[in-house]
C-alpha cells in the first residue's frame, strides 16, 4: 500500500566494518558476528539496539551504518524512527491523566472529545478510550486516508466519520491508526497542550531521554542520525523522510538505543524510573493484561515458538517458547522496529533497522541468550523464504493479462476522465492531462506525480509509475471511472482498503469564478412552454433561478455558460449565446431529458 518514493545512492554488496560496539556481558556472546552476518545477508544498513535486565542497561549500541555513502557508523545515541512503537507513549499518557482524573477510559470518548464523529451511530453513543487503544473500534486501517497526505490532523479527525466500518464495535480486532491519533487530540484538550508537549515534559524529561523527539523535521536537524532505506530490485537505497506528524501520536517518535533503554527500564519496573512513577501503577496492569485477542492460539509455521495473541493497552501479549513476551512494533518508510520486555524475566529488547526480517532475527537471538533458550537458525528461515519468494515471482502468471477483456475502448475522449474527484473520508484525487498522458495525484504532499493512468479495460485503468517498466509490474492498482444516466463521468472508484467496498470519490464541479458582470448576460425572464423562469443573481454573486412552483435553485459554473444546479447532481442549465455574447434561451438538462426556454424580450 505503501509507496516508496526511491532516490538516493544505491548500495550494492556492503561491506559493514564499522566501528562497532560490542557487547561485554558474556551472555551476548556473538552477537556483533550474528548482527553484520544478518545485515549482509538481507543487505541492510544498520541496526540499533538496546537491551535491559531489571535497572541495568545489558548493552547499548549497534552494527553497521547510518549513512553508507558517508560510512557514519550506527552509535548508542543515533535517532531511527521508531513508528508504532509510539503508540505506548501515547496510551501511558492517557494513563496519567486518568490517574489525575481528568479522564476515564471505560465512559464514551465524546464526552471528551464531541468533534469525534463515526459513520456508526452506535460507535458514536459507546466507544471508549479503552475500545480506541485495543484496536476495537470496528474501522479497519484505512491507512491511504493520512499515509502521505498533507491533512492537518484537524482535518484527519473530520474524515474518521466518514471511513467505513467493516466491524461492528468491540466484534474484534483491528489495527488502526486513527484511534491513536484521536487520542493525542484528547491529550490536547485535557491538557491545553499539544500531543508532542507532553511527550517531552511527561516522558522524555523525566526519563532523561535527551535526543528522543517527535517529528521528522527534528529528526533531520540531529548530526547522529539514521537515513531511511529501502531495498527495492534487490538494491538497497536511501529515501526520503515520511513526514506523519498529523497522525503523530500513531507513530512518529524518533529515537536512540540510550533513550529507549530508559523507556524500556520504566516498564520492567513496574512504570518506576529511580523509584519515581512515572507512568501509573493502575494503568501499568491493564496495559500488559490482554484485552482483546489479535488471532489464533495454535503456534503456527511461520513462528512455532509464539504461543496465543492478544492486545492489551498499546501493547501486544504473547507466550514466547514458554515466556510472556509484552511488546509493539513499529514500522514507517526506511525503518522497521521493535520495542518489547519479559515481566517475568525482566528482560527488555529495542531493535530497529531497515527490514523486518532483520529486526525480528536480532531480536529473537538476543532473547534466547537473555533467557537462555536453544539456539535457533534465527534469519535462515527468512532469508531462504525471501529466495524462494523472489523465485516464485519470477514464474507467477500476469493477472492483469490474464483477466483483461481485449479489444475494448474508454467510453470518452482520454480528456473527459480529467477532474477532481473527492471521498470525504479520503481526500481528493486528481487526474489530469499533461502531454497525451492521464496522470493520477493522490496523496502526492506537494510532489511532482510519478503515477500515471493506462487504459485496461472499459472503463478501467491501470495506475503505473514512472519509476517502474510497465511490464514489471504484474498486478497494478486499478481505477474504474462510472457514468452517470447523461453519460458523464460521475466518480471513481478504487480498491483501497481490503476489508470494505472499493472505497468512491465523486467528481466536483470544477472551480470556475465568474464575475458579477459576466453574470448579468444571464439575467432575465425564459418562457418555458408558457411558464416564466426567472434567473437573478442573489447577494451581488451568486446565479440563481426560479422556476413557478418549485423553489430557488443555486447555480454553480460548470464550464463555458454552462451551470449546476448545486442541489441536484445531474442538473443544469446551458446558456444559449448569440454573437454579441447574449443569452437568448436555455436548457433544462436533467436524467430525464432536455427542456429549452426561449428569453423573453
């Protein structure tokens, strides 16, 4: 779903000799020959780490590099973006205001928060902040709607009332961002100030987290900081930054193994840090008591060792070769982590790299040593189902060949498929014409568009990229354009979130300003089969018209003396124009037909 915008410099085979910081506690025995075997093998960059037992930090630090093209090595105090990591900030700090009584998370969140409409009526009346942090709200993720997008997070939390429910509330679990973010926006206006505020003055202050911060734009003022990778084409390469401060609360704390060693030693601790709570003893049980399941029990063949699946306040449960394992992970463009702790064994991990399978291998040796397990062939297993992934590719047919209906043509002109359209839960998308191309912006945050429109079927297209060969990609995203009873393009729909209907986004009328005086040559009385329409102008701006019987009717311009009625989508009325710029009649045109009046004199 994601889209990678790739530039850069390409790495190709990495030699990862850095200055590394190797562990002195005997039970991390190998771990610096595991970390840069793992880094080669899967061709990542770097990886950060930090791991804990009971007050004392175990091992701080990392392998590889921060920035290759520079060859900067990962330190204990380099800054990574640690994505839904975050959203255990967040909770906590909910926590601590329940404690100050200024909320409870079982009593409707409106009641806090009554600008936070759902499509649901019921959700409206019942959900909680409790249903907001186990990912109960019925909404699936809906991720396209902020992912990229330049919405303010005002205006994120106007949309949620608009995303379709695929679950009713509390039916079951499902990841969402959104729920996170509004919960930041309840932080605010308990407290009177911003979400990031109070992660500073709340958390990093007193936990002494001195790098920690809570947006990319920080993130790029720091000296030791990791760039953002992605291996594409089984190159790997530096990216951009993805801004998510609008949905900040979600995701978007950036930090070092030295800070988040001081988070993870709260936990372990009870919520304590040098024996001063600071996240509440009462919120500290619920958070790691499962309240929801996420999934089967039965171990299955991707993970045998991970027994059971649960979600408790921010944070996943689960039974880890026989050891209760609380933990998040966390994922934005370039960086993959995990942040997660064993209260039994008062044991705490942090790793973050560039790829998923990276971060799970480092993370799951180091929690065999630390709890003294068997070895494992940890990251074996995953680079050879990458191969064989990478394989089968390779040998999978071409569905958007197979499923296309040939010798089929676009309704209309590649012109008439240009416009705006909008969902309101989702933005707007634009298509436009630029060089015989139809190019297709959506979520674009002010970029040139890279994405571009093919005809496949019908009225069907493929959404290609310029940074990709047509025939590399087997199954494009497709858009389809639906017409109205007149013929006209009436909205687009697309395939976005899985779990509900192709998501619709209804084509505007395009935003022309007429002048007053232009306005004016409309003016006047029309017979209409012996009726007089009356057409005037309202407020010194506004085209109206009025016909016997009905009431007055809002005019929009549509294009050259053509206009909408702003009521009823599929009506309006074109201005017929002498030589001299004159209105000498007009046209009725609706679903139904088309009714001419000829201009009185």
């Amino acid at each position: 779903m994601h889209k990678l915008i790739l530039t850069g410099i390409s790495i190709g085979f990495l030699s990862l000799t850095t200055i590394a910081q190797k562990p002195t506690d005997g039970r991390l025995k190998g771990l610096d020959v595991f970390a840069e075997k793992i880094l080669k093998d899967f061709q990542a960059p770097g990886v950060s780490i930090a791991v804990i037992e009971k007050n004392k930090v175990v091992y701080t630090g990392g392998f590889g590099f921060r920035d290759v093209e520079k060859k900067l090595p990962v330190t204990a105090n380099t800054l990574f973006a640690i994505g839904s990591c975050s959203k255990a900030f967040t909770a906590s700090l909910v926590g601590m205001l329940q404690k100050e009584g200024l909320v409870d998370i079982d009593k409707p969140v409106r009641d806090y928060l009554p600008e936070l409409k759902f499509k649901n009526d019921y959700t409206n009346k019942h959900i909680t902040l409790r249903d907001m942090m186990t990912h109960r709200s019925g909404l699936p993720r809906h991720d396209a709607s902020w992912y990229g997008s330049t919405a303010t997070r005002k205006e994120l939390l106007s949309r949620i009332e608009f995303l379709e429910p695929s679950l009713e509330l509390r039916q079951g679990y499902q990841y969402n961002n959104f729920m996170f973010m509004a919960q930041g926006v309840v932080i605010e206006k308990l407290t009177g100030k911003s979400w990031e505020q109070n992660v500073k003055e709340r958390i990093f202050a007193p936990l002494g987290m001195s790098v920690s911060n809570t947006s990319v734009l920080d993130l790029e003022k720091s000296d030791d900081r990791s760039l953002a990778y992605s291996l594409e084409n089984k190159q790997t390469k530096a990216i951009p930054y993805r801004n998510i401060d609008a949905i900040g609360p979600a995701g978007s704390i950036n930090s070092s193994a030295n800070d988040m060693a001081k988070w993870l030693i709260t936990w372990i601790n009870g919520g304590k840090y040098n024996d001063k709570e600071i996240i509440p003893k009462s919120y500290y049980a619920q958070a790691i008591t499962p309240q929801i399941t996420t999934g089967g029990g039965v171990p299955g063949t991707i993970n045998p060792d991970i027994h059971f699946g649960t979600y408790g306040l921010a944070w996943s449960m689960a039974s880890y070769r026989g050891h209760y394992r609380v933990e998040h992970g966390g994922g934005i463009d370039g960086f993959i982590s995990s942040t997660g702790f064993f209260p039994s064994d008062s044991i705490g991990i942090f790793v973050v790299s560039s790829q998923s399978e990276v971060t799970t291998a480092v993370r799951n040796f180091i929690a065999d040593k630390m709890l003294k397990l068997t070895d494992r062939s940890w990251g074996k297993r995953d680079l050879e189902a990458r191969q064989k992934a990478d394989s089968l590719s390779n040998t999978l047919p071409n569905t958007d060949s197979i499923n296309k209906k040939p010798n089929t043509r676009p309704s209309l002109a590649l012109t008439a498929y240009a416009g705006n359209f909008e969902n309101k839960g989702y933005g707007i998308v634009k298509t436009f014409i630029e060089n015989d191309t139809l190019w297709i912006d959506y979520n674009e945050a002010g970029k040139k568009t890279t994405s571009y429109l093919v005809h496949y079927h019908y009225d069907v297209f493929r959404i290609l990229s310029t940074e990709k060969k047509p025939n590399e990609v087997k199954d494009a995203t497709k858009i389809q354009f639906h017409l109205d009873v007149m013929g006209n393009i009436d909205y687009l729909s697309c395939v976005i979130e899985p779990s509900v209907a192709a998501i619709k986004f209804s084509k505007l009328a395009p935003s022309i300003d007429v002048k007053e005086t232009d306005l004016k040559k409309y003016t006047g009385e029309y017979d209409l089969e012996g009726a007089t329409v009356n057409v005037y102008i309202r407020n010194n701006k506004t085209l109206m018209v009025l016909v016997p019987g009905q009431p007055d009717y809002e005019l929009a311009p549509a294009s050259d003396h053509v206009f909408n009625l702003t009521i009823a989508k599929g009506y309006s009325i074109k201005f017929d124009m002498n030589d001299k710029q004159e209105a000498t009649g007009l046209s009725f045109i609706q679903p139904n037909g088309t009714f001419k009046a000829k201009r009185k004199k």
